[in-house]
C-alpha cells in the first residue's frame, strides 16, 4: 500500500469521528450518583470512630486498641488502591465501582453474626480492602465527563461525600445506635450499599472524555481524547507534580483518618461533651471544609478558563490552604475550654481539606488519558499509607499522655507541623503544566 494510500485510510478513518462533547447536565447526574457512592463509603469508615467507646467499654478495650482496630482498616488499603488503579486503565470504570461498592455492602455483615475482636478486625480490614480504590475510582468515574481545565469542582463535590457523610449521615447513624445498639448501623449501612448499586447499573455510562482506544494513532481529535498514548510509569511517578501531590495529600489523609477514628471520642473524653452531643458534632469540621473545597474549587476551575495557570491556581492554592490550615492544627494545645478547640480544629481541618481536589486534579492534568486510572490508583495508595499510621500513633500517644484531651491535642499538632512541612513541598515541587509538556507531549493532527 502507497503513502497516499495510507493517508487517504487514516483521513477517511478520522473523518466520522468527532471531538468529545461536554454534557453538563449528564456529567453532574453521573457526578451526583458518585457523590452518593463517596458518602457510603465514608459512612462506611466513619462508622468505627462513631462506636469507639461503646465497643471499647463492651469489649474492655484500651485506646491503644481501639487506635489499631481504627488503623486495621488501611492495612490492604493501599495494595487494593495500587492493583485496582491499573485494572481499571483496561477495565470499564462502570464496573469497577459497581465491584466495589457491592464489596463493602458484604463486608458489613459478618460483625452482625458475631461482634468480637477478631470479626471487627476482619470487618475493618474488609473493608478497607474494598474501599482501598473507591476515592480514585470515583475521580476517573467523573472526569470521564469533563475536560481538563472544570475537573477541579466535580472532585471538590467528590470529596464532599465525605463531608455529607459525616454532616447528615453520622448523625442518624448515632441516634440509630443510641436507639437499637451499635450493630444496626452496620445493617443499615450494607443496605444502602446494595441500593446504591442497583441505582448505578441504572444510570451510569462511559464519558465523552474516557479513553478511546479505537481512534487511529496520530489523531488529535481533542486534549482529553487523545490517541492511546502511554509512558512507562516511573515517568509519572517521578514528576515534581506527583511526588508533591502525594506529600500533601499523604499529610491531609493522616489528618482525616485521625478525625475519622478519634474525633468523636475527642468531644467525649477529651472535651466532656456527652456521648449523644459527640456523635452530632462529628460533621462540624466537615461542614467548614465542604464549604471552603466547593468555593475555592469553583474559583480555580473558573480562573483557569480565563486564562491562569495550574501551577498557580492548584499547586499554590493547595499549598496555602495545608500551610494554613496546618498551623490552626498546630495551635490547638494553646487553647482551652470547649469551644475553641472545636473551632479551630474545625477550621484547621477544613482548610487543609481544600488541598485534596485540587492534588487530584493535578494528577490527572499530568497522566495519559490512558494512564489516569493507574496514576490515580498509585496517588492513593501512596498517601492512605498515612491511614495505617496515625490512628494507630494517635491512641499511644493518648495512653501515654497525662489526661487524653491533651494526649489528643497533642496529636493534632503533630499533624498540624507535618501539613504545613507538606505545603512548602507542594509549593516548590508542583508545577502541572511543566510536567503534562513532558510526560505526554500533544501530537499533532494529520
């Protein structure tokens, strides 16, 4: 066959195939579906710090205990977020969360049959082994709907869920428990799962944005649904961005998978809030970081429609919110009483969670269409590393120390030190647009 030939083939191949089409209105259903999912899932692991004391007091358990009961949960977290990453770069999304969330709806019951050490330890590992990929799975779910420069938002809404969770789930879950005793929440919880399933066999479907291995090699139809291009994977790993994007993130998770097993009990022993009060305030730190991550996501997705650059508008924008928002957390010895300690771990917790969405929106900015899932996958299982450690070190630092509201404020600042040592790395380490030219340079059309 002739060069003109060839030519003639691949200009007639690519002449029916049309750019990707942004569908607001289907890409915020498919959003809001994932925005459910996420709330599930964070129900799922707010639960134990929800039943801490009442299963510590039930078992007769100490902190140290209960702290590695807590910190069980990530102990396959990662190797589960690593594999599945890489599967789903091959695999239909779709089907990948439904996987999942099917899992951990599973994963619930067996504490039903017999509550011990032993089937919490199970359950928790279980469970976190299914939940190891749902945060990045759930990313590439959405972005599959979105072009690069509006991705920032519909993973500030993702990260949300967890925020929703603990604002209007965990409540109900408390007055659940107080009611029926704690294992109802856990019924409750793998019902919602499998209904949730369901719903998504429903709805779902692949994005304008997935990758789309079947355009000819060459063909630049647009900047997300560009041909099957791939690089090996140290090339990602070893960018400015990601390693940046994964101290941060690996600072903000230690922080939420503290607050995740330990806040409640916090407001309990460490406060004197009663156990009722405990529970229902659980969200308030989620509320403040919802708000903020929904504001300051839309201002950046919005800044760099006009023109800004990533380097700007994520990498320095994360940076300041874990140096801030560190530095609250930091300062939480220095206060006393009841409220303020509320108040400013509220908002250190809050603004450190900006970070987040804007980390994963780097990561993606940077990845192959084809790659994303695995890179994602990889971000993950790097800092949930953080969830095997902290929760853990939090309950032997409160054994250790002389009454447990300091044991816990000591912790936090410890956390705090460690966000704001994190937001200098992000800030001289990220640069997204640098590292995109690099790692996946756009070929021209033919």
């Amino acid at each position: 066959m002739s060069s003109s030939d060839i030519t003639e083939s691949v200009t007639e191949s690519t002449a029916d195939i049309s750019p990707p089409s942004y569908r607001p209105a289907m890409a915020w259903v498919i959003t809001g579906m994932l925005v459910i999912f996420i709330a599930i899932n964070w129900a799922d692991k707010a639960l134990f710090g929800l039943i801490a004391q009442p299963v510590a007091e039930e078992l007769g358990l100490s902190s140290t205990q209960v702290g590695m009961i807590g910190s069980a949960f990530f102990f396959l977290f990662s190797i589960t977020g690593l594999t599945v990453g890489f599967i789903a770069d091959r695999v239909k999304v779709k089907w990948v969360l439904f996987t999942l969330a099917a899992l951990w709806s599973v994963a619930q019951l067996p504490v039903l049959v017999s509550a011990s050490v032993a089937t919490l330890l199970f359950n928790r590992i279980a469970l976190g082994a299914a939940e190891g990929p749902a945060s990045a799975m759930a990313n590439v779910g959405a972005f599959q709907w979105f072009p690069k420069e509006k991705r920032a938002l519909p993973s500030a809404w993702l990260t949300s869920g967890g925020s929703i969770a603990k604002i209007l789930v965990a409540p109900l879950l408390v007055l659940l428990i107080a009611a029926y005793g704690w294992r109802s929440a856990f019924l409750t919880l793998a019902a919602l799962g499998l209904v949730w399933c369901v719903a998504w066999l429903l709805i779902s479907k692949e994005g304008p944005y997935a990758t789309r291995n079947h355009l000819p090699v060459g063909y630049e139809a647009a900047p997300d649904s560009a041909p099957a291009h791939r690089v090996p994977f140290r090339t990602i790993a070893s960018s400015g961005t990601f390693i940046g994007a994964s101290i941060g993130a690996f600072a903000m998770y230690a922080m939420t998978s503290v607050v995740l097993t330990w806040l409640p009990s916090y407001f309990e022993v460490g406060l004197g809030y009663s156990r009722v009060q405990s529970g229902a305030m659980f969200g308030l730190p989620s509320i403040f970081s919802m708000v903020a991550m929904i504001a300051v996501s839309w201002f950046t997705d919005r800044q760099l429609a006009r023109g800004a650059t990533s380097r700007g508008m994520r990498a320095l924008v994360a940076a300041g919110a874990l140096s801030v928002g560190g530095l609250l957390l930091a300062a939480l010895p220095l206060v006393g009483g009841q409220l303020w300690p509320v108040v400013l771990l509220s908002c250190g917790y809050g603004t450190v969670a900006v970070s987040i969405p804007l980390l994963f929106a780097s990561i993606s900015q940077i990845a192959p269409v084809t790659q994303q899932a695995g890179a994602l996958g990889v971000f993950v299982a790097f800092y949930s590393v953080a969830g095997l450690v902290a929760p853990a070190l939090t309950g032997m630092i409160v054994d250790s120390a002389e009454t447990p509201g300091a044991g816990y404020a000591l912790a936090f600042q410890i956390i705090g030190i460690a966000a704001m040592i994190a937001g200098l790395a992000v800030a001289f380490l990220m640069h997204p647009e640098r590292d995109a030219a690099r790692i996946a340079p756009m070929p021209a059309r033919h």
